[in-house]
C-alpha cells in the first residue's frame, strides 16, 4: 500500500504513458499481452510506481494511456493484481486512442482528440518505467514558487485577462514548466545507460534561504538539452559544438552536464498541449517539445516559428474550471505585490521558461540519496531490482521510518521456504506463493511466484512469474524468462534466460526471404541480388 496521501492538488491531474517494452526482450516478446507496465520491479508492476508516485503527492486524477492492443492486459491487472487492487481510491483509469500504437512518439500523443478531451488544466507527464522515491509534493511546491509563484510567470502585465494564480491552471496561459534529470554515474552506474546534454543558468536566490528539506537550490533554468546521440550527430556533422551568440548573450553563466538523464517527470501549463497541437513536426517530449521550449527562452525568431505568441493571446480560458481559483474574480490580481516570497518579473515577450530539478548524485541530508531512475532496459531492471530488494522491511523497522517502497516482509511466506536453505534476507526479495525447496543457497535476488528446485545456487537474479529453476542450477547476475523451465544442473552467468518459442522462422517465411535474395553463380563470381539489376 502507499503511504498516506499528503496534500490534495485540486483541478491537477497525472498522465502515465504506457509505452511499448522492445528494450525488454526477457519478459516481454509479446508486448500486447505481456506490457511493459507490467513487468515486476521488485516484485510489483512497473506502473505501480508511477501511480504511488501521485498518491503520494496527492494527485488521485490518474490516467493511464496505453495502445488498444495492451489495454486488455492492463485492464485485467488493474481488477486482479493485489498491489494495483489495494491502490487507494479514485483508481486509475485507462485510456487506450484509437489511433495509439507502439511506435506513437510521445508528443504525439498529446494531438490525439481522446487525450486533448482529458486535460483540463495544468497536468503531470510521466513514463510507466520511472521509480522515483522523492516526494512529489516537493517538485510540485518548488515548482509553485518559481512559476506559480503566487503572482503567475510574468508578473502584473495586463496584456492577458484572467487571474494570475489557480493551482490546477493559469487562464492567462503564461506559466512555465519543471522537468527532472538526475546523473546516470551516481550511485548504480549502469553502462550504456541513455544520457542526455543539458545546459541550464541559474535563477535569481530569494531574500530569505530556503529550507534544507527544499529542492529550490537544486533548481534552474533549461536553457538546451539534446540527447547524447544527437549531440554526437551534430557534432560529427559539425565537425564541433556549435553554441549560439544568443545563447550566451542572453545567460552570461551557464553550467553544462553532459552525464545526466531525464527523468521524463514533467509539470506542464495547459497552454503547452496547444504547442504540441501547433507544432506537428514534435514527435517527442523529451527531444522536441523540451528541447525547442528551452531554445525559445533565448533563440531570436523562434518563439514566432512555434507559434507561441499565438498561443498566448488565444489562451484555452475555458478549460480551466476545475481549477481552485476558476470561481474566482476574473479581473487581474497581482498576488505578488500582497506576498514576502521574492518572485522574478519577467518582461511580456519573453518566454515562461522550463525549469530544471536536477537531482544531486551526493547525499545531502540523508545518508543516502533518494532513488530517481527511468527503468527500460534488461540491465537496469536488474540494478533497480535488486537495489529495491536491499530496502529494510516495513515489520523491521516500522511504516514510518521505511521507504514508500519497502515490502511488508522480505520473505512473504516462509511457510514456502524449505529447511536447510540459506536466504539472505537484507538483499533479498520472496513473494507470496514461492517454493523453495532444501539445500538452496539465495543471495541477493528477487524471486515473485516461481519454484526454485533443490540445490540450487541463485545470485543476483531476478525471476519472472511462474518460472521454476532446476535442481542442482548455479546462476549468476541472470533474469530468468517468465514461465520459462530451467533445466535442472544449469550453469549460467550475466545471461538473460529466455525461450525461443515463437522466434523461429516459418516454413513461408524462409521462402520469402528465398525470393527477396536472388542468387546467381557466374564463373568465379558470386553475386547476391535483392531484386536490382546488377
């Protein structure tokens, strides 16, 4: 169960966006009927997290969009799965467009008609793979301050009508947004991991510092981003990394990191779903719509190329209602001028700018860093599994004192684990429904429903529901195929376990791939044709 809700968020909705899990061959060959949301991280669904995510910081307007051909398979765990059925309520529900499938970019979904009827103020993006620990209300309270900041993004322009502050919503269309990046190389570095390059320039410090639990001195503003690839694309093209006279005119200092990753946790105004309906070359959050709103802050010309000035003299006004302040006085009021917390005035032609939390890789209050990781692909499920598994247990120290994702018990039936078998349990996860049988020696693995046969060595693995490992087996930083039968006296190591049912080649399919390479034979040349006239 989450823990308690902590602050309602009235008129503020989430948007979970259930995507495809190509990066996930072990558990999902067939993403319809096995999702990628659904694949268990520590033990729960992957879109467990996310959802516990907004019930922690009060937000209980939750929607879930998936393809049509997954949302049966998500419909089903959401009426059956015990950790997605004990969620508080409203419960989440789930909208599956009609045109929605696995290859929809992000920013794309937002022009879909069904998505564009469902948000009705400002809202939250996140991804269906994001394990955040931190606490959401704090993102959302860092980013009233700089943005809603209690007098709107731009102070007391009168250029737009509507009032200048409502929680679920600024009619004047002029607030800006708060993404989250956190550093790939901190405490689980995983290689390969996706990065992204971001450069960002620090905002104006309030009169009176903040609090040490506050996430202000962690915010800036996003000046550009890109990814890693793409830098490298461009700067193997340009031979260099081009930065614009603009740029650094406009932010004399910059800091650049280059070993970051975003979170894809966004706060967004209502006005940017008008954007991304304006702007059809957008494909990607991340890479478009982020990337080009960073750029407008300071690139000349750009704001009118995405239209934005258009925007904001059109604002969507009547779809706020469920705003706290909707029923409100229409006329502008400067809340700025009656509030002692310092805001920034920013001229009507500029754009309200795209923060930047980014998460610090050293602990600062804590002992330990908070977890903020993006979960989507086989060798970080393994890392976040396994760093889940090592999380103190709610029965050894307490609902209070224990991580939002702590299990009630590191062993949840005992009664299936045999005599004469070593568990260590401060790395390790065993859910209900496990037979382990005797003479098993398990360290630092996350096991769901399986069966482990007798003998068996397990080390750093995690199991996929229902599989059953045999007798004798030794494995070793392995994920184990859901349903899949290990034969008994494996021996394997840094492997992904997995059946090749279902990959084999057809009989018509060899035949094809036959006709699509035409082979001929000519003296002692050997030529392979693809249908071309050679």
């Amino acid at each position: 169960m989450p823990h308690a809700l902590s602050m309602p968020a009235p008129g503020f909705q989430a948007i979970i966006l259930c995507g495809p899990g190509s990066s996930f061959p072990t558990f999902t060959a067939n993403p319809d009927e096995n999702p990628k949301a659904l694949i268990p991280i520590a033990n729960r669904p992957m879109v467990w997290y996310p959802i516990d995510f907004c019930y922690r910081m009060g937000i209980t307007n939750i929607a879930l969009i998936a393809p049509p051909s997954s949302s049966s398979a998500i419909t089903t765990a959401l009426n059956t799965n015990p950790h997605l059925t004990g969620l508080p309520l409203p419960k989440p529900y789930l909208l599956s467009p009609k045109d929605l499938d696995q290859n929809t970019g992000t920013a794309q979904i937002f022009r879909l008609p069904e998505v564009r009827a469902i948000v009705k103020g400002d809202f939250m993006v996140l991804p269906c793979d994001l394990v955040c620990e931190i606490g959401g209300e704090a993102l959302l309270e860092s980013w009233m301050i700089k943005e809603a900041n209690l007098g709107g993004a731009i102070g007391g322009n009168l250029e737009f009508a509507g009032p200048k502050m409502a929680l679920g919503g600024e009619q004047g269309g002029r607030r800006g947004g708060l993404g989250v990046w956190y550093d790939t190389k901190g405490e689980s570095p995983i290689k390969g991991e996706e990065t992204d390059f971001i450069a960002t320039s620090p905002l104006e410090s309030g009169p009176v510092p903040p609090s040490k639990s506050s996430l202000l001195p962690h915010i800036s503003r996003l000046v550009y981003s890109v990814p890693t690839d793409t830098l490298n694309d461009i700067t193997e093209d340009k031979k260099s990394l081009p930065f614009r006279h603009g740029l650094i005119k406009k932010h004399a200092r910059v800091r650049i990191l280059s070993s970051h990753r975003d979170a894809h946790i966004y706060i967004f105004p209502t006005w940017v779903m008008d954007m991304i309906y304006l702007n059809e070359h957008m494909d990607s959050i991340g890479e478009d719509v982020i990337g080009w709103w960073a750029k407008a802050g300071w690139q000349a010309g750009l704001k009118d190329k995405l239209r934005l000035s258009e925007i904001f003299t059109n604002s969507r006004r009547n779809e706020s209602e469920d705003n706290l302040l909707a029923n409100g006085p229409t006329e502008d009021v400067d809340f700025a001028s009656l509030s002692t917390t310092s805001t920034s005035s920013v001229s009507s032609r500029d754009i309200p700018p795209i923060l930047a939390y980014i998460h610090p890789s050293k602990p600062t209050t804590k002992p330990t860093m908070p977890i903020i990781r993006r979960v989507d692909t086989s060798p970080l499920l393994l890392s976040i599994s396994l760093q889940l598994a090592k999380l103190e247990s709610i029965d050894q120290v307490g609902r209070d004192a224990s991580s939002p994702f702590a299990h009630a018990s590191k062993v949840a039936y005992p009664e299936g684990v045999a005599s004469r078998t070593t568990v260590t349990r401060p790395d390790c996860l065993l859910a209900e429904n496990i037979t382990v049988e005797e003479k098993c020696s398990i360290k630092e693995c996350v096991i769901g429903a399986n069966l482990v046969g007798k003998g068996c060595k397990l080390t750093g693995c995690i199991l996929g529901r229902r599989s059953e490992i045999g007798e004798d087996s030794i494995l070793q930083d392995c994920e184990v195929q859901e349903n899949l039968l290990v034969e008994a006296k494996t021996e394997d190591k840094n492997n992904n376990l997995m059946s090749s049912e279902g990959m084999e080649a057809t009989e018509e399919e060899i035949q094809e791939s036959f006709a699509d390479e035409e082979v001929s034979y000519d003296g002692n040349d050997f030529v392979e044709r693809s249908g071309l006239s050679l």
